[in-house]
C-alpha cells in the first residue's frame, strides 16, 4: 500500500507555538510568563492538537490529532474543572475505540511538556494495551516539531518517558504488574499530578490498585484522574463508582460516550427508497433480533441517532456479534444502562426505560405510609 503524503501543518502556526515553548524551556521565565505559556496552549487546544500532536490511526497512517466529539466532551471536562480552580476527576464510561484514551492522551502528554514538576501514571489492563499508549507518547515526542520538544534526561526506557528540564514525565503500568514493589515505586514514593486509569472495569483488583494510586495524586487545580473503561458487568467495580457519581456520592463528574456520538460507526444505503423502507421496518419488539429500534430511535434522534447508524448496528450484530444484542449493547451501549446489563438479560428493553424516565414528573410528595393504630383506619402519609 503507498504511503499517503503527509501533511504539514503551516510554519506561522509552528512557529507561533514554537515562540511560545520557548518560554517554557527557558529556565529563567518567570512563573507569570509560564503561565501565560501555558494559556496560550490550553486556550484553543484543538488548534494545539491538530498542528502539534501526531498518532497514527486505523487505516493505518500518520495522521495530525483532530480531536473529535468523544475527545472533545473529555477536554471540555477538563477545561470546566481548571476554570473553577479544582482538579479534574472524571468517570467515563464509554463505547468500543471513540478515541477517549488518545485524547486523554494527548492532552497529558501537553501537561507534562508544558508544567514542570508533572507527574503522569497511566495504568492500563495488561501489557499489550500499556505497550499501545505508552506508543501514543513516544509518538507524540518522536513525531512533533523539534522545536517543541523538551529536552530528555537518561531516565527514558520502555515504560516510562523523562524530561530532563522540566523534571517532569510519563510512566506506563499493567495493573496486574502493579502490587509490591512495582506499584511502590511509583504508587507510595513519588507525588502524581495526573492518573490515566484505562479499562478499569476490566483489571483484576480495580478498587484496592485505584485506592493505593491516590494515596499519593496531588489535589490542586491542574492536577487530574481519568477513570475511562466499557463496562463490564452489572454491579462491577466499576458500575458501583459510576452509581455514586450520578448519585453525587463522590466528587467524581460521571461522563457518558455513545457509540453514536459522531458519524464514524454509520452505514449508507443504496437510494432514498432503501432508506425508507428500513425506517418503515425498524423492529419494535424488545424480544425481536436487533430489539426495540423503533424506541431506540425516537429516544435518541434529537441526540444524533440516525437510521444510518442503526443500518450500522444491524450489520454488526448480524455478522461481528453473532446475532448477541446484550453484547453489542455492552460493547457499544445507547445508554449507562444498556453497558451495565444483568447476567441474565432485561425484561424491559432499556430504550424503553430511558423513555419513561425523560417522560417521568417529578413527584408531588415524597415520604411513606403509617400504619394505623385502630383496625379499618386509612394509613396516615407522613412527609420525609
């Protein structure tokens, strides 16, 4: 396969961000001049991104970072916490490859170049995906412009990335690797400023791995924790941290990506009379092959759904699911409620639930019934 040409992006850009790193670099700007460095980075960082940071994508092919609606949810997070002066904490629970590890990637590769005295941890389910991100930021350093890469100290091996004059850097974990010694040189000795947690639903001892990470992460306005994963069962670790988020028991922000979220996993049709006819068939039994899509896709119109996804849907769980609905829906959910499904399956299609609960009022009253002291009385209502 030929190589496709890549594109530069234009040299007043670069040397636009090049002036501006190298006010960072210098080791005599003062703390005011840094941070208007770093402004002028974080203020547009789509524009940082699509001209600075380079991966490589499906085709497979070098390609600029342009961040998508995925990222782009993920960042807009991050950028709410810093304007509030708190750290970002994020629980994100996602479809299948929307691009929220490159993004979360990209962005705290920028925070370690850019902030001295940044420590980043990404932690992932087992070596081969640590191996993947660790990729991500040997890419993004191998790949940028000279002009905006710091320095590298000899600390640089295969699973960690150390930038000598800002004394600040990236390290890459397994979280089955993480116990004793491995997680003590990191997890208890050093201050971490940014945690990656990556397919968390899916490592052995996600909580206990979680709590010996925070012992040492610093709470303060630039410091963040990425919890992203697809879900794995209902009631799993992480299931229950997600219920506590939406709850508002932690002061974790609970963050949802549909595999609908942008135009990527669509599917055309031949002609406008093909379109029809599939909006007209669109199935409504929950017990049917591809469950209720005619709810599906009056819940989730106005939101971006359109038939061209679910023409999409059809052919993966037809051919790539082997016909199982309840996997796709945990691979790729509609919803946080179709990603934690039960083992044994839902009465109610989820689509349908979620419809009832848009629709549902608040109620009038809420407290519980008294049983009454005399017999053949009405109960008593007492107000909580």
């Amino acid at each position: 396969m030929p190589r496709v040409p890549i594109q530069l992006p234009p040299e007043a850009v670069l040397a636009k961000y090049a002036q501006i790193y190298s006010v960072i670099r210098d080791p005599g700007a003062s703390d005011e001049a840094l941070k208007s460095a770093r402004k002028s980075i974080f203020d547009d960082f789509d524009l940082w991104a699509r001209n600075c940071l380079w991966i490589v994508d499906k085709t497979p092919a070098r390609v600029p970072l342009k961040i998508n609606a995925a990222q782009r949810l993920i960042i807009g997070e991050v950028e709410k916490a810093r304007a509030e002066g708190r750290p970002a904490l994020i629980d994100i629970l996602k479809a299948r490859q929307k691009g929220g590890s490159t993004g979360i990637a990209g962005l705290n590769y920028t925070t370690a170049i850019t902030m001295p005295y940044t420590r980043v941890a990404v932690m992932s389910k087992d070596r081969k995906s640590a191996n993947g991100l660790m990729r991500m930021y040997e890419r993004f350093y191998n790949y940028s412009d000279p002009r905006l890469r710091p320095e590298l100290s000899s600390r640089v091996a295969r699973t960690w990335i150390e930038f000598a004059g800002l004394d600040s850097g990236v390290e890459v974990f397994v979280a089955s690797e993480s116990g004793g010694d491995s997680l003590g040189s990191t997890g208890r000795s050093s201050t971490l400023n940014v945690l990656h947690l990556s397919e968390f639903d899916h490592w052995e001892n996600p909580e206990a791995t979680m709590s010996s990470l925070m012992q040492c992460f610093t709470d303060n306005e630039n410091s963040a924790v990425f919890v992203e994963t697809t879900a794995r069962a209902y009631n799993s670790a992480f299931h229950q941290r997600w219920n506590r988020a939406v709850g508002g028991q932690s002061d974790f922000t609970p963050l949802f990506i549909s595999w609908f979220i942008d135009d990527e996993y669509t599917r055309g049709f031949a002609d406008e009379r093909e379109r029809e006819k599939f909006h007209e068939d669109l199935q409504e039994n929950e017990s049917s092959e591809y469950g209720n899509e005619r709810a599906l896709y009056d819940l989730h119109q106005k939101g971006g759904l359109t038939l061209e996804h679910l023409n999409w849907r059809r052919r993966q769980v037809r051919n790539f699911f082997g016909g199982n609905l309840r996997h796709f829906r945990s691979e790729f959910p509609s919803t946080p409620e179709e990603a934690f499904q039960q083992d044994g399956g839902n009465w109610l299609s989820p689509s349908i639930m979620a419809r009832y609960r848009e629709a549902a009022k608040p109620p009038q009253a809420v407290g519980r019934l008294i049983e009454p002291r005399v017999d053949g009385a009405v109960p008593e209502f007492h107000n909580e």
